[in-house]
C-alpha cells in the first residue's frame, strides 16, 4: 500500500470559505458568533471536490490511501479567540470526517487543533487535547496538525518543548497519535507563506527539539516535519555540530527516535540528499498534493508535487522503497491499520447485509 501522509483539503467547497468569513466578520464588528449549523454542504458537493481534485490524482499517480486534513494555511489561528478556533476547527474537522465517510478506502482524517496565541494559548492547549480525543476516539482520525505559530507569520510563541503544550502531549501519547507540526498562514509580509514560512517554521522547530529533553519526559512522543524538514537535511552536520559543542547527545539517539520527515520536497536532488542524510526508517511518502505548488514542472514534464514520480526515479533498497512508500506510515501512525482493519470489516457486513 502506498500511503502518502500529507494531504489537505485545498479544494473544499466554496460554502466552508464563506462560512469562515462570515465567523471573522461577525467577531470582528461586534463579538457575535456564527453558529456552525449555518454551514451547509452536501455529499454531492464533497463528492465533486474530491473526485475532481484528490482522487484523481491518486489515480493518475498510482497510490492508495491519503493521510487527509483541513487546508494547514486556512487554520489562521490568530484570528478572533479561543471560542472562535475551537468552532473553526470542529468545523472543519467534521468536514474532513465526512470525506472519510465518503471514500473510506482513500482517506483517514487528521485533524486541526484549536490554538490561539498569547494569554490564549494554555486554555487552547486544553481544549486541542480535547478536540483531538474527540476525534480520535469519535471520528476515527489518527493524528493532528500543531501548529508551532499559532500568532501566524510572528513567532510569538514558546518552543514546542515548553510545558504549556504539556497536556496535549500527554493526550497524544494515551491516545499514541502522532502530530505533524505545520504552520497556518503568515500575516507577516517578510514572511511568504509557502515558501518562507513553511519552511521556516520546520527548521526552527527540529532546532527547538535539539535543544530540548523534551522526549525524555515524553518517549514515545512521535512529530512528523513536513516539506523535507525545511533546511535541516541539508545543514545537519551544523546541528550535529552544535549539538556536540553543547554536549548534547548524538542526534540520532536524541531526536531520530521520535522524529520523522516526509517526501515534500519538489525536485530529485532534493530528496536524493533528504534519503541520504535521514534514514530511511524515518521518512514518510507525502505530496501534499493540490498544495502550495500546482504547476507542472517544465524538466520533468511532472507536476511539481508528483513526488511519488520523482521517488521513483531514485535508487533505494526494496526494504527502504517499502518503508517509505507505507510500512513507516503504518508505523508511525499507529492507529492507521485498525482503522483500515474496522473499515474493512464495516464495508463486508454492508455488503452482506445488501444480500
């Protein structure tokens, strides 16, 4: 099975985006709320979406099963309060629980977490913990996003590593569900979204890691960076170095352990160098397809997110093709395959009782 771990639901109907604006005008003007119920979007209009956007492509490019969330850009934490995120997301939570409905064999849901920044942050850490149980344990999801900049485009928050995101972590490691860390938009204009803040937020993110014990107080924490893990890969031997001028201990032994990058990387160099510096036990198959890159690349003749084209150009041992491709997914998602397993067994009981 080839999973691809990353994906968004870039191409939501229109109806999600205006019922977004209508709960940001609303708070804005005079503090009043837009209640969920006012969104409204049917099975057609999902099935449309998807079948005209995600699904086609995994058909085009031959893979099996995609790892869905809420469009990471769209999370927009910093605006309104903690009421206004946690609505947001539960919102586009179940849409996303939806799709899986839908096309349960091409989709598992992961979901956004309800952040604000500043004074808000702690009672939002709370409330991700319990959004995330909620849709684990009612939904059927396998992971979140975090957002490491809930202030979008400004740093203003702590490292990861602090306590205030003790309680989440708690809760993802009763549940074992992984958190890819994925910033939202930048508000910022010295920070482009896609291809400077992104970035940018994956890099600062292994360093805030590096400088922590963070995994010792959390063993069997697991984060995933997404798009390549930014500039890491290609500067390690200056965080090796830095490390050991510290007297830390060696990166493998205290990061590789909980840590995993995936395949957002868009040209073959690129991930020929993420392969050989990272092992390839902790890299996950991803294109965050219909993503932050849409066009087709003129040396390849590819789109730019094909990533599974450009992996498979690259030599790899039939082990580490496999790992990549779905075995670390597995893996590292580790309620991925019950899920698969209940969905299944769902699926044959329908259909024997259509009998």
């Amino acid at each position: 099975m080839i999973i691809d771990s990353h994906g968004h639901f870039t191409t939501a109907p229109p109806a999600l985006g205006k019922w977004r604006e209508k709960q940001i005008r609303a708070f804005e003007e005079s503090g009043a709320r837009v209640s969920p119920d006012q969104l409204h979007i049917t099975d057609d209009e999902i099935r449309g979406a998807i079948e005209n956007g995600q699904l086609k492509l995994q058909l085009e490019r031959g893979t099996d099963l995609t790892v869905f969330s809420p469009g990471a850009g769209k999370m927009a934490h910093h605006y309104g309060d903690e009421r206004t995120s946690l609505d947001w997301s539960r919102v586009s939570n179940d849409l996303i629980s939806r799709v899986c409905g839908l096309f349960p064999e091409r989709f598992v849901g992961v979901c956004q977490l309800p952040q604000s920044p500043g004074d808000a942050l702690a009672a939002s850490i709370q409330n991700s913990a319990a959004e995330l149980e909620r849709c684990v344990e009612e939904l059927g999801f396998i992971g979140c996003l975090l957002n490491p900049d809930p202030s979008d485009g400004y740093y203003q928050a702590p490292p990861l590593t602090d306590r205030v995101y003790y309680p989440l972590y708690e809760k993802m490691v009763e549940l074992d569900v992984p958190a890819m860390v994925h910033v939202a938009m930048s508000r910022n204009p010295a920070m482009q979204g896609t291809c400077a803040h992104y970035l940018a937020g994956d890099t600062a993110a292994f360093m805030q890691l590096c400088e922590s014990d963070l995994f010792k107080d959390f063993p069997t924490l697991k984060l995933i960076l997404p798009h390549g893990g930014g500039a890491v890969p290609y500067h390690w031997g200056r965080y090796r170095g830095m490390m050991q001028d510290r007297g830390r201990p060696p990166l493998e032994e205290s990061v590789l352990g909980n840590v995993y990058f995936d395949t957002c990387v868009y040209h073959k160099r690129g991930l020929e160098l993420l392969l050989d510096i990272i092992p390839a036990r902790n890299v996950l198959f991803a294109s965050e397809m219909i993503g932050a890159v849409r066009s087709v690349d003129p040396e390849t003749g590819r789109r730019f997110d094909d990533t599974k084209y450009t992996l498979d150009a690259i030599d790899m041992t039939d082990a580490d093709r496999q790992a990549v491709y779905g075995g670390n997914a597995l893996r590292v998602f580790s309620r991925l395959d019950g899920v698969l397993k209940a969905r299944a067994t769902a699926a044959a009981h329908a259909k024997e009782h259509q009998k």
